[in-house]
C-alpha cells in the first residue's frame, strides 16, 4: 500500500490526526497523509499539548485498521525506529534513541513524539498515526515549560533542513516499514529497537494509571509492551494504554 499516495498539505489547522480521523475524510483512502505548518491544537500523548510552532514537521498517515488496535503500538514503535533512521543521516554524532512508547530523543532531548488515535465506525476501525518532528524550530520558539528539553534537527545539524525532501524520504521508510508491519515483521527488528531503546537498563519514572513510580527499564516484549523491574514489584509489564 502507499503511503503518501494522497498527500493533502494545509497552512493552519488544529491537529492533523483530529481532522484526518473526522467525518469530512471518512472516504480519504488508507495512506493518506495530511501535513500542516502549524497546529493550532496540536495533541500530544496523556491529552497533552504538542505545541506546533512553524518550522516543524506535523504529520498525519491515515490507515484503515484491519486487525486488533493494540497491533499499532507495533506499526508506532517500527515508525519510531524509521524516523530515527532517518533522522541520524542528518545527525550523525547525537545518540538518537526511542524512548517507550514512541519518543525519539536526542542526546536526551526530544526530537520527535508520535500519538496513534483510532475511530471506530460501525465494523470498520481507522487510525491515523500522528508524527510531530521538531525540524527548523529556533530555540527561543519553543514553550519554557516543557517537561523533557527539547532539540530540533536544524540544531544538530548545524544547518536548516529541506522539509518537503525530509517529509518524501521519511514517507518511503515509512511505506516500508508498514509493509514489513503488514507481514508480522515487528519482531524481526525488536532486537535492533531494544539496541537503541531510551534509558535501558537504568532507573526511569513512569505515571501508570496517575501514580508516578520508578522503575529499571529491562526493555520492550515482542507485544510492544515494555518490561520493567522494581524491588517491590519485581517484574512487570506496562501497557501503553495504563501510562499517562
Ligand atoms: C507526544 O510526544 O506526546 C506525541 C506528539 C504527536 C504530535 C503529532 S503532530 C501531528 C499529529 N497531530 C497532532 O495533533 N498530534 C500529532
């Protein structure tokens, strides 16, 4: 299927998964992509904000969900790691890692956060997997209050980046590592996403169900979920959908 068939580009708009997953594109076909210079409500994971000044890259790809929904925290892991695939080729001395569920950050700082939302209509499911890059955004633009530091790629690279030809190039790792999606092939790359997983092997805070608690991250299960070891729990599994 192809990702990006349709692309439909727009100057303003709230968010780009909203729009995408309404009525008004209930007849848009699967992989159709939606991109707008700036949101005016873009959504970020835990009903936060994912503030879309210009110069970042907000993306939506439009899906028609065919098997269990809990299978696109999959497909949000394997477009997780295509992204940080491409976005070393533009940075090749910042460590790049995933942070579970799916944040890629840089050094330690956010780049990129990905939030996957589904409707349901009648029988019929759709997703549309929501893509923020923090591409040419200057320091001073971005909000003071942000809970991780974050870093745009213009910054690590030391230059602007041409969007139109960083959004075509990331559309073809995309198509493809949905395709490899399609075929089951998440667990052929988990090894290679744990490699480059965030915080593996060290202690990291988790909000589960509004409770913060500290955990050693172990690393991701062939499920997307993510195995993690406390003394007073031992070892456990946390799903996406308990975290906030
Ligand atoms: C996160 O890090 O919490 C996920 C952020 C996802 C942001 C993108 S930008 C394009 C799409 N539209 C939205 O409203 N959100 C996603």
């Amino acid at each position: 299927m192809t990702i990006g068939g349709k692309i439909i580009s727009l100057e303003s708009v709230d968010s780009t998964n909203s729009l995408l997953l309404s009525d008004r594109y209930r007849l848009m076909p699967s992989g159709t992509v939606m991109t707008a210079e700036t949101q005016t409500a873009g959504r970020g994971r835990g009903n936060k904000i994912w503030f879309s000044p210009k110069g970042g890259l907000y993306f939506s790809i439009l899906l028609d969900a065919q098997t269990d929904l809990n299978e696109y925290n999959k497909l949000a892991l394997m477009i997780a790691f295509a992204i940080r695939g491409q976005l070393i080729q533009y940075s090749e001395n910042a460590d790049m890692r995933i942070k579970w569920p799916n944040d890629i950050l840089a050094d330690g700082r956010k780049i990129c956060g990905i939030l996957t939302q589904a409707k349901t209509r009648g029988e019929t499911s759709r997703v549309a997997v929501g893509i923020g890059i923090n591409l040419n955004i200057a320091k001073p633009d971005f909000p003071q209050d942000m809970d991780i530091d974050p870093v745009s790629l213009s910054e690590l690279a030391g230059e602007p980046i041409d969007k139109d030809l960083f959004l075509r190039e990331l559309l073809d790792r995309i198509e493809k590592v949905h395709n490899d999606f399609l075929d089951g092939g998440f667990e052929k790359i988990l090894d290679d996403i744990n490699a480059v997983l965030f915080s593996k092997g060290r202690e990291m805070d988790f909000s589960i169900k509004g409770r913060t608690k500290n955990f050693r991250v172990l690393g991701i299960n062939p499920d997307a979920t993510l195995r993690v070891y406390s003394p007073e729990t031992g070892i456990i599994t946390i799903n996406i959908i308990d975290t906030k």
